[in-house]
C-alpha cells in the first residue's frame, strides 16, 4: 500500500500577498464610494444654488458689399451656321449694353459656349397582333429636350452669363433693364443675389453686444431681489439671423437672406449666471 503524497507547504510570501490585495481591493471600493459620494454632492449643491438664466441680443443694419447675377443665351434650330452667328452676334450687343451701363471688362463673365446636336425621333411600329392586317398606332411620347421636333437634326446653343460686382446698385439696376434680342436667341435671367463680406468681423462685434445686453438684463431682473450676480456659469451663442433690413424672425430659427442689398444681422447669446445673496 502506497504512502499519501505529503501536503505542500504555504509559500512565506502567500499570506503577505493575499494581505495586499485585500488592502487594494478595498482601497478601491472606498474610492468609488468616495466619489459617488462627492459627485452627488456636487449635484445637490448645484440644485440648491440660485441662479439665473438670460439670453441678450443685438442687431446691426448692413449694406452688401457684393452683387451677383446670372443670365443665360439660348438658340435652337436646324441651322448650325445661322444658331452660331446669332448667338455672337447677340453676345456682343449684350456685352456692349452692359459696358454702355458701367460695368468693367472683369465684372463680365461668359462661360464657353455649349452645342448639342439632337437627333430626330425614331418611330418603330407595333408588333401586329394575331388577326391584324395593320398594327394599331398608339400615341407615341417624344422627349423633345433630347430629341429634335422635327425629322431633321436640329442644334441648341446655349451660353451663361454671371455679372459680380461691388456696385450692387448696379447690379439691381441690370436685373430690371428690358433686353430684347433677335435672330431667334432667348434670354433668361436669375434672381440677383447680394451678399455680406467680411461678415467674421461683423459677427465678433455683435456677440460682444449680446453678452453685454444679456449681461443689464440678468443685473434688470435681479435688482431689488437682495440677490446680486456672481460668477458667469455658462455662455452659449444662439443662432444668427441675416433677414432683410426691419425683418427680423423673432424666432429661434436661423435664416440667411441672400435676395435684399439692405440687410439686418441679429445674433442671440444665452448666459448662465450665479446669484450671490446680499
């Protein structure tokens, strides 16, 4: 009969071991609890403090700065020689009303001109059905934009225009202006757009304006109140409004107006303050 294997002895450095991570387990639990704790407080004493909540505004009255315009030049037809004269030839008497009105050589800008050729429709007839002598027409629909009216190719021209200058003035004054131009050319015309330029600046002044406005109507509501303002807790911009001039949207919503030459540019700040008893 075998002897039993005999038990192993403890290493020394077992129960020092085992000490420390007991030590280290409840360090950490006491840690957790100790910021639990702390976290919650600060909570509660956030609660109890008073404080108050205000948003200040500020408006400016602006003029843009720049202008800008589009216009397009078309012709459509079967001649392709006849499509390209008359499309020269009314550019250059647009060019000439425009330079005759005030505009620099660099304020006008022509895009290169684009030429489609549009192939005639093919008409393909019905299969014939059983007993028919001859199919049944039904009513074919043609894309003309892609196709040619007729049974011959036909050609479209076309050319765009942008006018951009810092005379918005005369920029408003050309999108009015009566423009008649022969040899079969249309012309077509964007609403003018007009815009704010070095708006960054602007924008700095403003909030500044705010903060200050929302910082008389936070001391406006607690006078009397033996309260005064403390620390600043929070500042958050709201959204800023480019509305035509004397058109502000009282709302919180943003907008930009892009279509007047005079303009107004509210921004909103809210702020957080503490109050302080007296």
């Amino acid at each position: 009969m075998s002897n039993p294997a005999p038990s192993r002895p403890l290493s020394p450095t077992f129960f020092p071991s085992l000490a420390f991570l007991l030590f280290g387990v409840a360090l950490a639990l006491g840690f957790v609890t100790a910021t639990d704790k702390f976290g919650r407080s600060l909570t509660q004493i956030r609660q109890n403090r008073p404080e108050i909540v205000v948003k200040g505004v500020a408006t400016q009255d602006l003029r843009s700065a720049q202008g800008m315009v589009g216009a397009d030049l078309a012709w459509r037809g079967e001649n392709h020689d006849a499509g390209r004269d008359a499309m020269l030839a009314q550019r250059t008497q647009l060019t000439a009303s425009l330079r005759k009105a005030g505009f620099a050589e660099n304020e006008i800008i022509f895009e290169a001109t684009t030429v489609r050729r549009l192939e005639p429709a093919v008409y393909l007839e019905p299969p014939l059905a059983a007993g028919e002598k001859q199919p049944v027409r039904g009513r074919q629909l043609i894309d003309f934009d892609t196709h040619a009216r007729g049974q011959v190719p036909e050609y479209v021209f076309a050319q765009h225009l942008t006018l951009q200058s810092a005379d918005v003035a005369r920029i408003e004054a050309f999108s009015r202006q009566e423009f008649f131009p022969s040899g079969g050319v249309t012309f077509v015309r964007s609403t003018p757009i007009f815009r704010l330029l070095n708006l960054a600046d602007v924008k700095k002044d403003l909030l500044e304006s705010a903060a200050k406005d929302a910082q008389r109507r936070a001391q406006t509501m607690v006078n009397g109140s033996g309260s005064h303002l403390g620390s600043l807790l929070e500042a958050a911009q709201g959204v800023i409004q480019i509305s035509a001039k004397d058109r502000i949207d009282e709302s919180d919503s943003g907008n930009v107006d892009v279509y007047s030459i005079d303009k107004t540019i509210r921004v909103v700040v809210t702020m957080r303050f503490e109050l302080v008893k007296e």
